[in-house]
C-alpha cells in the first residue's frame, strides 16, 4: 500500500525530517542486505505448501459441517469460529499465488481454486493481475494502486465501515457471478461496467480494471465461468427449497466472518499514511508492518506469513514459509538504526487503535515537509 509513514523510534515518535528522508530516498544498507541475505530462500517447498493448505480447507471445512450439524447453539457457533480461522487460512493462499511462478507449483493454482475460489465465489483472477499494481513502486499508495487508501488521512467513520462492509460481501459475489455475470455476457456495456469495476478484490473505490488479454483471458474467463454456474446452482437451489435456508445462512455467516477478519487485518497491514506520492521503497516497507514473534495470536488473524507484511514489500519474490527466517536474518544483521527495525510492532489492538486517533488529522503537511 503507500508509504510515507513517520517510523517508529523505541519512544514511539521520530522527526519529521527522518519521515521526509525516507518519504523519497532509500535505506541502501538495509536493501542490500535484504537482497543478499536471503537469496537462498526463495523456492517455495511443495512439501509445506500442500499440506498446509489441505489441512487449512479441511479444518475449515470440517468445521462447517459441525456448525450445520449440531443442535446446541455454543457448540455451533464455536465450530463456526474454528472453520472461520481454518477457511480464512486456507484462502489466503490466493495471496501466495500472486508471487509465486506457477511452474514451481503445479496445479496449485488449479487446486485451490477448485477447493476454496469456486465454492466461495473468490476465484484466483479477482487478485490475480491486480495484486502485483499494489508491489509497484510507482503505483503503490496512488490513485493507481487498487489495494490502498489512506485511510490514516480520512474521517474516523471510514475504519469501522471499512469492516462493517464485509457483512453483506456474500451476497454481493452470488448477486455478482449468479445475476450480473450471466446477464454481462449478454449485454456489451454491463460487461464492461462489470469488469471495471466489480471483478476485483479492491479497496481503492477510484480504481478502474482494464478488461484480461492474452493467455490471462482465458484463465479469468474459465474461472468466472465455473463461478458463475456454482452461483446459479446456489440461487436455484435456494429458489426451489433444495438447499434448506439454515445451513445456506451459517455457511453465508462464516464466509462474512472471514471476509470480516481479512478487513481487520487489511487494517493492520499498512498504516496508511500516504497522499497519493510515489515514494521510496523504503517508506513503502515503513508504510507496512510486521508483527513479528514472540507474540503466537498474529498467527490466527495474520497466517500464510502475513504476520510480515513489511517483509513482504520488502521481498515480495520470498514465498510465506521463508519469511521467518528472513526476519530473523535481518535482525540480527542491520544495527539497531537501521529503518528494518522501524516497521516492527506488537499487536492488534494497537495497531488498529493507533489508526483510529490518526484518522481524520491533518498528516499531509508532516508528510511533506
């Protein structure tokens, strides 16, 4: 997302011409040794990311079934937490899909849409092509970059919207793939509306999407496809009473609650505090944030490695399974002025309190002096 952020010093508060430095200029020292330090960790292990993600879809599955099935409310809605936390893990392998060479993973992109995209109408081509304008060092935390918004700069309400939004985002993709899909296909300027604007996993409401071309138009459109006919299943089946509205609510409820918990940690992952600049890459990872151990919960609302997110724009080439290491690395290597350490924090709560007293104040002038 953007960048410009005032780094954090052990008191919590640095000058604003430390901000300004970083704000257009690198931290060369620690880039390097970002590159160099890690240049043997960039193969993704197959042997952690399958069964890492089978064992997520089955914990999240599994558990959804339990929420069906049993009778005793607490029992369901504390299934219905576990296959939150499982299904949400599972699903944000689309994100490791967006970096990762698809030959060094074969069928992963297919599997996991089969298991996971498909059936909770979030097919790979939402993200994918999308996510890499975010990593852009021009486009991020611009008008251009469909993964920001300087919610840091805006009114306090936009925060709890920003969450609140992902109740309804269930019924907005089966209204999406099983009406307005089919429909678009028919229908020239719906289409082009359609893929502008609601064919993508986007917070950046000025963002328009270009329509796919070459080999990519095949894999959005087969995708869309397969999601598409899964919708009208859906909707046929809730019309003429094949699937019952209890299960067909509960599984709705638990998608909402991981969509809900992906917006908390969207949240957290940046601060948010840019204009619209193209700025360094080093205020770029100062924008973003790690929540690093020895805490254990950022594991649950920030898995697949999220818990590094600055890393990630750092080294957005390592795949989730490296980052720890990674971290490791950099800490003991860069000296305790280095910028790396600035990107560090300790928890939820703060952070999301931390951008709630910033929203709505005048940072910009700060930001650009």
């Amino acid at each position: 997302m953007v960048a410009a952020t005032e780094p954090e010093g052990l008191d919590g508060i640095q000058p604003a011409a430390a901000t300004a430095r970083t704000r257009f200029e690198d931290d060369m020292p620690m880039l390097r040794a970002a590159a160099e330090l890690t240049r043997d960790l960039v193969a993704p292990n197959p042997m952690i990311y399958w069964p890492d993600f089978f064992a997520s879809a089955l914990i999240g599955y599994g558990a959804m079934a339990g929420a069906i099935m049993v009778q005793p409310v607490w029992l369901a809605v504390l299934l219905g937490l576990v296959s939150i936390l499982g299904m949400y893990r599972a699903g944000l392998f689309i994100h490791e899909l967006t970096h990762i060479r698809h030959a060094a993973l074969p069928w992963f992109r297919f599997v996991w849409n089969g298991v996971i995209g498909i059936p909770l109408l979030a097919p790979s081509f939402l993200y994918e092509g999308l996510h890499s304008l975010h990593h852009a060092r021009t486009r991020y935390g611009t008008v251009e970059d469909p993964e920001y918004l300087p919610l840091a700069l805006m009114k306090p309400w936009t925060i709890p919207a920003f969450v609140v939004v992902s109740v309804v985002a269930p019924f907005a993709l089966l209204l999406r793939f099983g009406i307005l899909g089919p429909l678009s296909f028919a229908i020239p300027p719906l289409r082009r509306f359609l893929v502008a604007r609601y064919s993508g996993l986007v917070i950046n409401p000025e963002f328009r999407r270009r329509a796919p071309e070459g080999e990519f138009r095949r894999i959005w459109l087969s995708q869309e496809i397969a999601a598409t006919l899964w919708a009208m299943l859906v909707l046929a089946g809730l019309w003429f009473g094949i699937i019952p509205l209890r299960p067909f609510l509960i599984i709705c409820a638990i998608a909402a609650g991981l969509i809900m918990l992906n917006q908390i940690r969207t949240l957290v992952a940046h601060r948010w505090e840019n204009d619209g600049a193209v700025i360094s890459t080093t205020a770029q990872f100062l924008d973003s944030v790690n929540v690093p151990p020895p805490g254990i919960i950022p594991a649950l609302w920030a898995p697949v490695g999220l818990r590094y997110h600055a890393i990630h724009h750092l080294l957005p080439g390592l795949p989730y399974h490296a980052l720890g290491e990674a971290h490791r690395r950099l800490t003991a290597a860069l000296p305790s002025d280095s910028a790396y350490h600035q990107a560090n924090d300790h928890g939820l709560p703060k952070l999301v309190w931390a951008l709630m007293m910033g929203a709505g104040k005048d940072k910009v002038a700060i930001l650009n002096k």
